[in-house]
C-alpha cells in the first residue's frame, strides 16, 4: 500500500488529437449514444451509458446535497492477458481452418489482424473516465467549489489510470466553471493539478476494500460450479443456433459454444479500442457486432449478467460477503464516524488514521472518489442491498432474456466500462441550509444512483430517497461482517 502522487499524463492524451468536427459516440452526459440496440446490451463489456430511471436523477425540491462520493469501474481497456491470447487463438483457428467465408458480414475475417493488447486502458477508456470527472464535477459544483477531492484507487495499472483522468476531467469543470474559487486566480487553481491519489496494494494478503483477495473460500470456488450455477443453462439455450449459423457461414471452422461467445466479446472489445464517432463506419460499431442480431445480443447481454449475478452477487453464498468491507466504511463516511467498524477486508493501517481516510472534520471538506472493478462493485450492490427488489434471475426457469427494466438489474446497466455510482447524502425541508453542521440528523437522508438510475430501495420514498437512520438499519448484513466466517472453514 502506498499513497502516489498523481503524475501529467504524457502530453496530450491520444484522443485528444482526434477531429475535433468529429461527435464522439461518447457523449460527456448521456455515455456511448451510438447504435444503443446493440452497445447497450454488452454485459460488462458495454461502455458506460445513462440509464433508465423511473425516478428522476435531478436533486429534490427543497433538498440540498451535503455530501457526495462516487465508486468508479475504470475505463474500456484491452482484453485481460488471458483472454486476448484466447482471443487471437480463436481467429488463428478461423484463419487456419475455414474452408470459405460465406456472406458479407464475415468475409473480414479472412485478412483480420488481431492488434488487441492487453489489460490496459484504451484511449476510448481514457476519454469516459476524463468524461465521468467533468459529469461529477458539473452535478456537484455547488460542493466542488469548496471542497477538496479525496481520491483512493485500487492498484492496478487501469484502475489507477482511470483515476488520474477522473481527475483531469473534474479539474477541467473546475477551471471552466466561472463561480469557483471567485478569491484565486485561474493560476492557482491550475496549480491544485494534479490531484493525489491513494493507492492500495491488490496483493493476495492486502486489506482492500476496492479488490477482493482475501476470502479463501470464495478465492477457490471452481470455475465449473460457478459456471454450472449461472451461466451454463442458458448458454445451452441461446448460443447453439448462433454457433450453428457462424459455422454454416464459416466450414471447416468448427467453433465451439465457448468459441462463438469468444467472436461475440470481440464485437465490444475492437469497438473501444477504436475512437468510434456518430458518423463512423458501422454505426460506430466493430464489424463482428453485424454478426449478431439485436436479439441476440440482449441474450448475450443477459448471459453476462448471470455470470456477475451468480458469482458477486445474490447467487453466490460468498458474494455479497466480498463488498462489506467498503460498505462498512461508507457507513463510517456517511456518519462521520472516527473508525470504520469492520473485521473483514478494511485495511485498519489507512483506515484509522484522518489523513489516509477522512470521516471526521475533514469529511466537511471533502468530495470523494473510489475506483476499482466491476467484479468488486457487483459484491459491493449487493452488500448494499441495492439490488434487494431485483427479479428472480433463477435461469433453470426462464427461457428468454429478462428485460432489466422489469428486473431491475443488468450486468450493462450496473458494471460497464466507467460505470459509476453516486451517494448522495441531503438535507430537506423549507430550512435546509445546506450546511451539515446545522442539519439535524433526523432530516438527512441518503440516496444512490448507479449509471443515472435512482435505485428504488425498499426505505426510499418517491423521490428514492431513505432517511439515513432507517437505510443504516437495512445494513445488518455489512455490520454483522456478511459471511466472512465461512471465507475460512
């Protein structure tokens, strides 16, 4: 663990030099806006975008926000190491075996490069988290200008790169914004740049509450019983007829069912590489992304989030478990508490001490900004018990993709690439000042919004949001530790 300094990005970043006449598909307020149909049923592979709420996102009349934090999954990258070599492996065996390519929308692969890298932010990813920054910063200016950023990132190479262009973005809103500072000149506000960033080690024995590692139990589950458990019924259902066509249009290639899913990722993942635009090629879209109806990749989409949901979230005994620690330090944020209740995966050494995690006198100062994994953030929703009302996703009993808007939840909707939840703790009433050193605790209340959507939690009124004391009493789960007695039996 350590805390580091942010560092200038080298020059401009990559996207910058593009056309500036150029619309990106990636659009500051609303997310990737090009071919929705599609780029919006990815799973986790989809690139952030503003989802449906039935509830509105703009702050209640009579309401003042005191108090806001926002929990990032970095930007689009490159495949993990694993999967790109996977990946290449599946063209290699396209190219070396199919005897002919039989239809418009597949002759591309019979001279594809595969140029994917590995692990790393995109330029695409770089511009969502710069983007996500901006948004922050214009949603909570009234607070911004005051107050300072406190920024923790979970040490990986993507997450920690994530934030420094979080950063860049919420500093740029700053300087643009012509209200901040009104006592100090553009100069010194440009001298606030760049912004520290705590980072915490990912290491198998290292408390983080942004990483899990630590649970034994949930470390060593096998990959086949998850699999069995969430997504292996319904991958017999939708991919077969999908596998069956691609190989009618590609013989001799003889993909498997796992192989077809493996072309259908590379519809997301050559998409962020690139800087697509609105008046791209393909609607913005990767040619393999022709290769799949619209219904087919609200399946797909549906596939992804059995995987999330049966392995971090409400399908796993162990799941929730791995995000207690970070509510129970959220809790200590929210309450001003001076130490963070927890025995699972809090790291005690930072945790206890103001400067390294402020939750007393400096959190009246402070804006804070958390960026880690969509894995992490799947156990995290459901430790909050955000997603406590979501539909049945038992898929022994569905036979058809369910809709996220009648469930609730979607692995696209709740773990894309810059995907992002905001807590808002406020103020409400006719005498709401806005301070929260003259609220009364009995009229503050939290709220929390993932990706634009207002979650409808059981305790939240109209307007989605709880009373903070009655939201802290639906907590027992992350007070009481979740599971983690079993991490180790």
């Amino acid at each position: 663990m350590l805390i580091s300094c942010a560092v200038l990005l080298l020059g401009y970043l990559k996207w910058a030099h593009a056309d500036n006449t150029e619309t990106f598909c990636d659009d500051t307020d609303k997310g990737f806006i090009c071919s929705p149909e599609i780029s919006h049923y990815w799973g986790q592979y989809s690139p952030y975008y503003s989802t449906p709420s039935e509830i509105s996102a703009d702050v209640p009349s009579q309401c003042t926000v005191t108090f806001a934090q926002v929990l990032s999954r970095h930007g689009a990258r490159d495949p993990t190491s694993s999967k790109t070599k996977t990946y290449n492996e599946t063209i290699q065996k396209i190219q070396q075996n199919a005897e002919s390519y039989i239809g418009s929308n597949i002759t591309f692969l019979e001279d594809l490069e595969y140029t994917l890298g590995a692990d790393e932010l995109t330029p695409f990813g770089q511009r969502q988290l710069y983007n996500s920054g901006y948004k922050f910063y214009q949603r909570y200016q009234a607070l911004a200008r005051s107050k300072k950023l406190f920024v923790r990132a979970s040490d990986e190479s993507r997450v920690v790169e994530s934030g420094y262009n979080f950063t860049r973005g919420f500093h740029d809103a700053m300087l643009a914004d012509v209200f901040s500072h009104p006592s100090q000149s553009v100069t010194n506000r440009t001298n606030d740049y760049p912004y520290p960033i705590l980072t915490i080690s990912e290491d198998a024995d290292s408390n983080n509450t942004l990483s899990h590692a630590l649970c034994t139990a949930f470390e060593n589950e096998s990959d086949d019983a998850i699999t069995d458990r969430g997504q292996g019924p319904w991958t017999d259902i939708f991919l077969p007829p999908i596998a069956d066509r691609i190989n009618s249009q590609l013989p001799g290639a003889n993909l498997s069912l796992k192989e077809t899913s493996y072309i259908m990722d590379l519809c997301p993942f050559f998409t962020v590489a690139s800087q697509p635009t609105t008046s791209s090629p393909n609607g913005g879209l990767s040619e393999f992304c022709s290769l799949f109806t619209v219904d087919e990749w609200r399946s797909y989409d549906y596939y992804q989030s059995l995987g999330k949901y049966y392995h971090y979230g409400a399908g796993d005994d162990l799941g929730p478990t791995q995000g207690v620690g970070y509510v129970n330090e959220l809790i200590a944020r929210l309450t001003h508490a001076r130490y963070v209740e927890d025995h699972t995966s809090v790291n005690h050494t930072l945790d206890d001490n103001q400067s390294t995690f402020p939750t007393t006198d400096r959190n009246e100062d402070v804006l804070f900004a958390d960026f880690s994994h969509d894995n992490d953030m799947t156990a995290i929703f459901f430790a909050l018990g955000l997603y406590d009302r979501t539909a049945d996703l038992n898929n022994t009993q569905i036979q058809e993709p369910t809709d996220p808007s009648v469930a609730g939840y979607s692995a696209a909707w709740t773990a894309s690439f810059a995907s992002r939840l905001y807590v808002e703790k406020l103020v409400c009433g006719s005498d709401a000042s806005g301070t929260s050193d003259t609220a009364d605790a009995s009229d503050e209340y939290v709220r929390f919004i993932v990706n634009d959507r207002v979650i409808p939690l059981a305790c939240a009124d109209d307007d989605g949001k709880c009373l903070l004391s009655a939201f802290l009493e639906t907590l027992d789960f992350a007070k009481s530790g979740g599971k983690w007695e079993q991490c180790f039996e």
